[in-house]
C-alpha cells in the first residue's frame, strides 16, 4: 500500500496571503514547492514575460551571436540540424524562423529516427559538406557529438551547438568527473561547467529561443517583438512535451505561452488544435502533453519529423489542416501499437522474475523502436521501478529509459557505459543503442550497481494540506488556477481527508471507466465526487472493506454507508448551463 505524507513546512501563511492576496491554504500550498522568497513567490503567482532570464546570461551565447551575425553578413549557408522529438521539432522551428527573420540563407535537417538516429552523425556532416554548408546549428542535441564535431571541422564547417542535455563526461584516475565537451566554435547549453545561467531546467526549444532573442537584438531586427511573442508558444509547447519541471522560468515560458497559444497565430498549430477537438477550449498544459504533442511526436515515430516542422511552417490553411489531420491519424496508429506493446511487455515481466528487479530491462526485439520510451513510461507507471525497453533495430538494438525519483539513470548508465555503441540522456530519462548480446549484461549490471531500496521504491503519496470538503467554495476553488500550470515539478494540489462516507454511486462513460459517487465527510452537507482510475480495483478494495453484498447494493442505486479516506483536488462541473462543486478523488485508502 502506498505511504501517505503531509506536508509540514512552515511559514507565515496567513502574512503571505495577506501580502500576495491569496487564501492561506495557496501559502501553503506554494511553500510546499519550496518557492520562499517573497520574489520567487511573487514570479510564481504573478510572473510576466519581463521576468525571463536574459539571455545573455547563457555560457557562449554572445560568442554564437556574434558568429552567426557574421554569417549572415557573409551570406554563406546555414543549416539547423534538429531532432525527431517535440522539443527537437520546435527548437529547428523556432531557429528557422529567428534566422530567416535576420536575413539567414539557412535550411533545416531533422534526423530520421530509423535512418539516422539520434543527433548528430556523420552522414549529416557529409551530406552537409557536400550542399556546400558553411555552418552547422544542432538544436537540442550536439553536446555529446564530439567526433561529428570534429569532422565538421576537418571539411572547413563552423560548428555551432546549442543544447540543453547533460554533458558527457568521464572519471578521471582520482575520480573526478571529466567534462567531454565538443569543440565546437560555440557552446550553448545551460548545463555546462562555467555557465551562469539561473535556471539550468530549460528544454533545447527555450535555448534555441534565447539565441533567437539575443541574435534579434543584436541585429536589430524589424518585428522582433511579435516574432518573440509567436516563438514563445512554440518554446512553451516544446517545454511541456520535453516533461521539463514547471517551475522558476519554465512556468512563466508555459503560462504566457499557453495565454497566447489560444489565439495563436501559427495556422499549423491552430489546425492541430482544431483537429484535436480543442477549438474554443482553454488551453492547459494537460492538453500539450497527452494530446497535441503525442501527435507531433508520433511522426517522428511513425513516419518523418520533417511532417511536423512543414505543419508549423504552413503558410497555407488548406496544407495546415490536411498536415493537421494526417498528424493525428497517425497518433491513433501509434497508440494502437503501444497498447499491444505495453501488453507484451507485461507478459514477459509477469512470465518471469524480472519484474523483481529494483531496475526493469525489457526486451522486445519485434516492437518498432520509436514506442520504446513510451512503453518504458507506462511499464515505470506499472511497476513504480526505472524501467528500460530494448528493441532490435537494423543496426543492432536499441532502447528507451524512464525512471523515478531517487534514480539518475543517465549517471548510472555512465556507469556501464562500456556497453553501448551510444547513449545519452538526462536524470528522467535516456537513449542508448548497444550490441544484442550486451543486453543481459546491461540488466545485470544496472541492478547489481543500483542502490534503491524497496522503500525507495515504494509509491509515496505527498498530501499538501488534510482540508474538509466545508473549506471548498467556488471562489476557493477558483483562486487555485493561480497555480498553474500544472506538470512536473509543480504538481496539482493534493488534499486529504479521513472518514468520508460513501452513500450512493454509479458507473458512467461510454466506456464505463468513470465512478460517481455521492460522499459527505460529516458535515451534514453531501457533495458529488468521481473518479477517473482503475474502477476495477476500486470495487475490489471496497468489497475488501465493506463485503460483496454492501458493494453491490452500492452501485444498484441503494443508499450505504462506506467509510474511507481519500485524497482529492476540488473542481466546478459545468453541464448544462449550470455548476456545481466536485471532488476529484485521486487516491483511497
């Protein structure tokens, strides 16, 4: 069973709400997010575009500007090599866009996942030579391509790198961390030694929009201020499918961006939005993360990321929304094969003692490569363990890895990475490609290294504040929109409370997956509660509790009486012209 915490951090609630005119439960709950200083707190709640970051501030930022500036004087070809991803999709746009806009002769190059793989290669750095590109822009990846760097060089190429992953790095004799930076003639990734930058949590897209920004102010575009204000929405967009924290610059990124992306300019972005039934609806982070950016992801999974970045560039409405359409037929595609791949996947952990292991390896040669991190997500959801998924690949295998907290999977895998051809990644997740016969050595050596322990690994819920369902009103309830958005890094509110009694419930949906259930906590008052997970344990766990008869009484539509205790977030439900408050119920025990 999961362990319940409350949140115990102290601080003057009452005087942080009086200052910042909140209720003294969002002083608590933003203390809980260890944001403390009255600034911080301030940005939190109130942040504008003017409290981004200059981005000056980045370690060779002025150095690339001041190269690309020349560049473009020169008049030589630029290219902007991307990646397959949403971030490395919105990174290339965004460059394309700011370059162009400065009088650039630039293109863009997206590496193809199966063909060309992650990054940087030396096909791309021949292709380029032999276009006759005098410079190379990586977005999004290039800190780790040192060797491609180098051969850029030797056929006379300026290298320019901007990143935002970690920098690869060996230990030295006395054990110290030698940091393997590419020689490129610039280096832009917040994550490098010696860069002053405040926030180091910014997706490649960001960074890519911060050399954009300085590059227009040094230049002194014309339009530079709209310009900044479209590119923005793509960097916010780009920010929450990279599952970047949403906290300090990032949450002002995704609020202002989010705030414009609901009128965006942008007809590709708007004929996704369309597309996704989305039109008319206020934008959350939510919907960038489960809903339109699987669909930009799905084709650098499924088919070419080059798709995605033509539906940005549309000029044309006609093109956006067939571009549009075709991007989410092929999502549909690809939630199909990952559920049969997620199937599979727990076939073999269930038929075998793997699903022991504090670290999962999973291999299934016949799965399309490109699903191998969505499946690793959902098998890490499952079993509460960093879980790896290997494919088998035209050269050799290669894999996808989420974690979970407590767990640095890409400086545990520096720890064997005598074992790949190539890896990379960062604390959250990674990428690796290795030879089929490393990969029982590769599960081995992963949990023979690890040092969770089984109550690291044990689901803990953190609960923010233990609040009766009498504190809720529909102003109250309001006023929590002051803290989105919500994501990684600044998760919705959880709020407990004990003895809340069961009286009546029902199944809904199409699908029969959503349970309404009528619940007072004994106040006297009788609020309408639902719940959106798995309703099949749910009935277990009250039959566990209350017996067979009881629960069947339950959903007949008979009155009952099953006390539990719930954590919860509060919500208005507007049908039908009318509202009305609801407890979301999360978790129950």
């Amino acid at each position: 069973m999961a362990q319940w915490f409350i949140a115990a951090k102290k601080a003057d609630f009452n005087g942080i709400a009086e200052r910042f005119r909140i209720d003294p439960v969002l002083a608590r709950i933003i203390r809980n997010r260890d944001v403390v200083e009255e600034e911080d707190i301030r940005k939190y709640l109130y942040g504008k575009k003017e409290d981004m970051y200059d981005p000056g501030l980045l370690k060779d930022m002025d150095r690339a500007v001041e190269i690309l500036g020349e560049k473009i004087r020169q008049g030589v070809k630029i290219r902007i090599i991307g990646d397959y991803d949403a971030d490395g999709i919105c990174s290339a746009y965004i460059l394309i866009r700011g370059l162009t806009a400065c009088g650039a002769r630039a293109d863009t190059v997206i590496p193809h996942r199966m063909k060309d793989g992650y990054g940087l290669n030396d096909t791309l750095i021949e292709e380029a030579a032999a276009d006759g590109i005098d410079t190379i822009v990586t977005c999004d990846n290039g800190i780790a391509a040192g060797e491609q760097t180098a051969l850029a060089k030797e056929h006379g190429m300026t290298v320019i790198v901007t990143d935002h992953h970690e920098v690869p790095y060996e230990e030295g004799a006395d054990g110290k961390r030698v940091f393997l930076l590419p020689e490129a003639a610039a280096v832009v990734d917040p994550k490098q030694a010696g860069c002053g930058y405040p926030f180091q949590g910014i997706c490649g897209a960001v960074v890519a929009y911060k050399l954009v920004w300085q590059l227009l102010r040094k230049l002194g575009a014309e339009g530079a201020e709209e310009l900044l204000d479209e590119l923005l929405e793509i960097a916010a967009f780009a920010t929450v499918c990279d599952v970047m924290e949403l906290r300090d610059e990032n949450r002002i990124i995704v609020k202002c961006g989010l705030k414009s992306m609901r009128h965006t300019a942008n007809l590709g972005l708007r004929a996704l939005i369309e597309a996704c039934g989305l039109e008319g609806k206020e934008l959350s982070a939510y919907h960038i993360g489960f809903i339109l950016g699987p669909c930009m992801n799905a084709t650098g999974r499924l088919d070419t990321a080059q798709r995605a970045l033509a539906l940005l560039q549309s000029s044309d409405r006609a093109e956006a929304v067939r571009l549009a359409n075709e991007l989410r037929e092929l999502n549909e595609s690809r939630k199909q094969m990952t559920q049969a791949g997620v199937l599979q996947a727990v076939e073999l952990m269930e038929g075998s003692g793997w699903k022991d292991d504090r670290v999962l390896v999973v291999y299934l040669p016949e799965v399309h490569e490109s699903l191998a991190g969505i499946i690793a997500g959902r098998i890490r959801e499952k079993y509460g363990r960093p879980a790896f998924v290997l494919t088998l690949g035209e050269e050799g295998v290669k894999g996808s890895g989420r974690s979970v907290e407590g767990y640095h999977m890409y400086e545990e895998m520096t720890a064997c990475k005598e074992l790949f051809t190539k890896y990379g990644g960062h604390r959250m997740a990674a990428g690796l490609s290795m030879k089929e016969e490393n990969v029982e050595e590769f599960r081995r050596k992963l949990n023979a290294c690890c040092r969770l322990t089984e109550e690291d690994l044990e689901e803990k819920v953190h609960i923010d504040v233990a609040m009766p369902f009498a504190y809720l009103t529909k102003p109250f309830v309001e006023q929590l929109a002051l803290l989105e958005p919500f994501g990684v890094g600044n998760a919705k509110p959880v709020f407990a409370q004990k003895g809340v009694h069961i009286i009546s419930g029902r199944i809904l949906g199409k699908n029969r997956n959503v349970g309404k259930y009528s619940v007072t906590d004994g106040s006297g008052t009788y609020y309408d509660m639902v719940y959106f997970g798995d309703l099949d344990a749910f009935r277990e766990f009250l039959v566990s509790k209350a017996g067979e008869y009881m629960v069947n009484r339950l959903y007949c539509g008979e009155r009952v009486d099953i006390p539990i205790s719930i954590t919860y977030y509060p919500d208005i439900n507007r049908y039908g012209g009318k509202e009305s408050l609801q407890i979301v119920m999360q978790n129950y025990r």
